[in-house]
C-alpha cells in the first residue's frame, strides 16, 4: 500500500543497507511497504503513543535494528504514516474515477478528494493530527511524494477553473484548512464518560461551571454530533463560491 522511499534526511543519510540477515521476521522478508502496513496497523489499534522502532519491530517478529533500512527512525516512521494515508487516498479516488487535472467538473472533483479524504482519516483517526503536525516539521520538498501528488492535483483543478496564481493560493490553503480543520473537529473527543446514557453526564456537563460557560453547556450535545460528509460539502461550497466570485469592479475615478 505504501510507495517509494523517500531520500534519506539527517544523521545517517550515507549508511549502506546494514544487516540484511536480520530482515527476515516471524512473516518472510521485511520490505518498506510491509513495515509502513504494519506501523499503521500497530497506530489504528494501539495510538501514536505506542509507536516505537523496538515495538514495531516486535510486531513483524525481528530486532528493531533491522528497521532501520526502511525507516531512518521514529520520525521517518511518522512520515511513512502520512504517505499511507495519502496513498490510501489515491486508491480511493482512482477506484472512485476521479479524473486528472483539467476535467471540467473541476468543482465535483474537489469535492471527491475531500469526501475521499474525511473517509480516509475517519478509517485511521488515530494518525490524522499527523497530517498536521509533520507539516510543521518537514519542508515541501521533503514530503512524501503521494502528499506532492495531492497538493499538485487540487492545484491544478483551481487553476483549471480559472483562477490566477494568487487566488489559487489562496484557494488551495482555504480548502486545506477547511478540510483538515473540519475532520479534526469531527474526531475530538467529547464523551466525558462512556459509561453514562444520559447526555449531559456523558459528556460531563456537571464539570463546566453554568455561570461562565452557559453557551456551551447547552451547544455541546449538538457539538457532539458529528456534521458528517453533508456538512463538509456544504461549507467547502461556501468557499469555492468565494474564491470563484467575479472580482468587483472598481469604483470610476
């Protein structure tokens, strides 16, 4: 599922292919995209937190040295997480026969990369505030390519709708934020106490003082809902609808 390796960064960038007689776990031989499968699956059952080099390599049955052919370390790991995703992505858009740059429906594209997108992160929340904080620390150029391939196709489609190179800068960081704001707010926790069937104890309303947060005691339970793909759609209308609106003439002089 995860593709080609990205160059080597950092401490260690020159080191040879080390001990290839390690490579071989409790399930054959390792390979990249094998580690990176298991390193999510390790992620979806278990948290970020539980993520290691000596853990997962437990988990594929070899020395956690043997790792280190495929992942510099634990922020390459992390890196690797964000490319499956991406990856994870384009198999859903090209099963969905989402066309390349330049279609027409320009619009309806956009809007099956972003329901793509919140299926993804909604089948692997536990690695979504990756997609966010990896962008912090590693470059542009030094992103994983399935992550360079999605900038460029949403790129493309704004600038196939017409937009000039500003707007369709501003067009691209609008519809990030908009899409990995809006599944961040879908995926943060809310249920105080799983265990309790009446809403205002599972959610824990009983902690918030009434008197200064009165508006939200009574907006959390619908704060709780999530908005689903209908509410995504509808605001990602409402800003394409902005950038996409004729520029208003100026005023004669």
């Amino acid at each position: 599922m995860v593709g080609e390796q990205p160059k080597a960064r950092g401490k260690g960038a020159g080191a040879g292919p080390a001990r290839r007689a390690a490579d071989r776990g409790r399930y054959g031989r390792l390979s990249r995209e094998r580690v990176l499968a298991s390193a999510l699956d390790l992620v979806d059952r278990d948290g970020l937190s539980a993520l290691s080099m000596r853990r997962l390599g437990a988990e594929l049955g070899v020395e956690a040295m043997a790792l280190y052919r495929y992942a510099e370390g634990k922020d390459a790991l992390l890196d690797g997480l964000v490319e499956a995703l991406y990856l994870e992505l384009e198999e859903r858009l090209a099963a969905g026969g989402e066309g390349g740059a330049g279609e027409s429906d320009w619009r309806g594209t956009l809007h099956r990369i972003a329901r793509a997108t919140y299926d993804v992160c909604l089948a692997h929340p536990q690695v979504v505030p990756l997609l966010t904080t990896r962008m912090l620390v590693v470059p542009l150029a030094q992103r994983p390519l399935a992550v360079l391939r999605d900038h460029e196709r949403v790129l493309d489609l704004l600038r196939g709708a017409g937009l000039d190179e500003a707007r369709t800068a501003d067009a691209f960081r609008a519809f990030t934020a908009w899409l990995l704001g809006y599944v961040s707010a879908e995926l943060r926790l809310m249920v105080d106490n799983a265990e309790e069937s009446e809403p205002a104890f599972r959610l824990g309303l009983h902690r918030m003082p009434a008197h200064e947060l009165p508006t939200l005691r009574e907006t959390a339970p619908a704060l709780a809902r999530r908005g689903g793909p209908e509410a995504l759609a509808a605001g990602l209308d409402a800003l394409l609808d902005r950038f996409t609106r004729p520029e208003p003439l100026a005023p004669p002089t």
